[in-house]
C-alpha cells in the first residue's frame, strides 16, 4: 500500500453530502494504527446536530461480518465442520423440498455449512414464508432466533443446495447454528467472544422499533422524491427476540473499525487479543463459489470481479473492473450504505458509514470509489 492520499479521500467524502447523503464517517487503519478518520453531516430531520464519534446506525447485512467471525472461532476449534449437512444442528432441515423449473420436488443434494455461508444454500430474503408468519402468529414477540429458523424450510428451495448464489437469510440460519453448538443466545456468543474482547460497547441487537434510542442516526431512504426520512425500524429483526445473524445489529464505526483492524492483522488486536487465526481468514476470504456462482454474484448484486467466501465478497480480478486495488481486498456491506473492507496483505482496513437505505450509487459508485483511493 501506498501512502494514503487523505485530501483525496477528504474531498470524495465531502462531495458526498452534495449528493444528498445527509452524513459520512470513515476510519482507516493500517497495521493497528489510526491512520485516518473523517466525519461530515448532521444525524437528525432538522439537519442541525452533527454527525458524533460514538454516533449509532443500524448496520444491516454488516452484521454478517461478525456472524462470520463467530461461526469461523467455532470451526477453527473443532466444533463445526464446513462440510457437515446442516441438518445435524437443525433437524428440521433434513428434509428439504425444492421448487424450481423442475417443479416442487425433494432435494436431490443435502444443505452443507459451507452452502449456508457462500449464499448458495438455495434460501431467499423473503421474510413474509408463511413458516415465518405462522410462528409470529402462535408466539409473537417471544419467537426465538431458532423458533423462527427452523420454520424457513416449511417453503420450498428455489435451487439445488450449491448449485447457484443468491443473497438470503443463510447466515440467519449460521447464527442458530452457533446458539445450538455454544449453548448460548446468538447475543451472549458474540458479547462474549467479540465484543468484550475488542471492546465493543456500542454494538448490540437491534429491535424492530428503535425509535428513541440513544445516539442512534436518522435513518433515510431514497425514493422517487429524493432522500428522506424513514422509521427507525429494522425490519430483519423479525421479534423481541429474534436476533439476526444476517442484519440484526446497532453499532458505531468506531467499534467496526477496530474489528476490522483485526480482521486485517491476521485475528490478532493491537493489546494481543487474539479472536481468528491466520490461517482461518485466510479461508474466509477463499472463493468458494463454482463459476454459475461468480455469474451470479455478478449478475444479480453487479459485484464482477468479485467471488464470495465465508460470508464476504473478495476481489479477485481486480484488472477486469478497472480497479486500482489488489486482489484479495475483502468485506461486505449493508443495506443503508456502509460497508468494511479489508486486506490482510497490507494489514489495512476501512470502515466507512452512512444511514440511508435504496441508496444504489453506495454499492455502484462509493464502495468502490473508497476502495480504490485507500487500497491503490
């Protein structure tokens, strides 16, 4: 890596705002280090309180980075294995229906770990199923992370397990996964090998209404009348109780910026805390998806040039998009814009964050913008 070119990255950040994007914040790190760090824009409908440090967002699918995080500590000791049928967690997924061209018929293929963490497991988003509906019904706001996981599968497949890509609950699915090996609720797993250890004290689960809560960002929406405000809802947090492998976290760059340092430094923290092997990120940010899935990624989320590992996209053909960053740069984003990219080469990292929801030009025009001004 290069020296960073900050008035650059400074002057593309404030140009921001001039496209209606109401705030800004992005940390580098390099090496542990605080190498970078800008804030620009006002967090409330009456545009006058600035954006904070400690300012809270809803961070939506940036929550699989950590759900990846978790579930890897637990196939680096032993306890999973990426190529175990799902069902030997979760029973209810032994017996899955698939309804595609071929119409509604029984899997051919069990669902493996490693299908539920690269996306192709044969899941969608669609978080009205009826199997979600029906347990909402009969138990509420008391519906429980796995109550509801188990009920995905009373819908059919819409593909053979490992057969394509497509962006689904899966990691919702991960997170059952490690309350049923960990014995804990999603939550305490990940306060008590994540959070605690980096020091994360501004990171923990959404609920469905967050009106009112402390320090948290305006969340916006663009339409076909500009950027405007929205509810401060997350509505992948499906009960009181759900917890969201998938999209279900409130935090701060702060705190994502300093997992991502980690991440970047090999699993290891600037104190010595060490949360992931070498070896294990190395093998998250491994392309596991066949060349049908490449297709995919490229097709359906415009993500050419990219494959996707354990649960985030990694840069493999940066020459082919015209990118000046190096292959094996790697992250994942979330639906109101932000996104955390890493490379371990350089041991450098970036979080940047916004709160605007349908806001294509993030994932079109800004991620790459940043990933080539801080990576090149």
């Amino acid at each position: 890596m290069g020296r960073l070119d900050e008035n650059k990255l400074t002057e593309y950040l404030d140009s921001l705002l001039d496209k209606g994007i109401p705030s800004v914040d992005c940390m580098v790190y390099h090496d542990h280090d605080l190498i970078y760090r800008h804030m620009n824009g006002t967090v409330d409908i009456a545009k006058t309180q600035k954006v904070r440090k400690d300012q809270r967002y809803l961070m939506f699918s940036m929550t699989k980075v950590q759900t990846m995080t978790a579930f890897m500590q637990l196939v680096e000791q032993g306890r999973i294995s990426l190529d175990d049928d799902v069902s030997k967690y979760l029973p209810s997924y032994a017996k899955l229906l698939v309804k595609d061209d071929r119409g509604l018929r029984n899997a051919e293929n069990s669902m493996k770990v490693w299908h539920l963490l690269s996306m192709q497991s044969g899941l969608d988003y669609d978080l009205e199923r009826p199997g979600i509906r029906r347990v909402l019904d009969e138990k509420g706001q008391n519906a429980t992370t796995r109550d509801i996981v188990d009920a995905f599968v009373e819908s059919p497949l819409v593909f053979e397990p490992g057969a394509h890509f497509m962006y689904s609950l899966s990691h919702d699915v991960a997170a059952a996964i490690i309350e049923v090996v960990s014995g804990m609720s999603f939550g305490e797993y990940l306060k008590k090998n994540i959070w605690e250890p980096l020091g994360m004290e501004n990171t923990f689960f959404a609920k469905p209404h967050n009106d009112g809560l402390d320090r948290l960002a305006q969340q916006y929406i663009q339409n076909e009348n500009g950027i405007v405000p929205m509810e401060q809802t997350c509505n992948y947090q499906l009960s009181e109780n759900y917890e969201s492998g998938g999209a279900g976290l409130v935090s701060c760059t702060d705190d994502y910026a300093v997992l991502a340092d980690t991440l970047a430094c090999g699993g290891v923290t600037a104190d010595g805390i060490r949360i992931l092997k070498e070896e294990t990120i190395e093998k998250i940010k491994t392309n596991l998806l066949s060349d049908a899935g490449i297709k995919d990624i490229a097709t359906t989320m415009g993500r050419r040039g990219y494959g996707y590992g354990c649960g985030m996209q990694v840069l493999m053909h940066p020459g082919d998009i015209g990118s000046t960053a190096p292959a094996g740069v790697f992250g994942w984003d979330g639906a109101a814009g932000s996104c955390v990219q890493m490379d371990t080469v350089s041991k450098t990292s970036f979080v940047y964050i916004q709160h605007v929801r349908n806001c294509g030009m993030s994932y079109d025009t800004i991620h790459p913008t940043l990933r080539d001004i801080i990576f090149s």
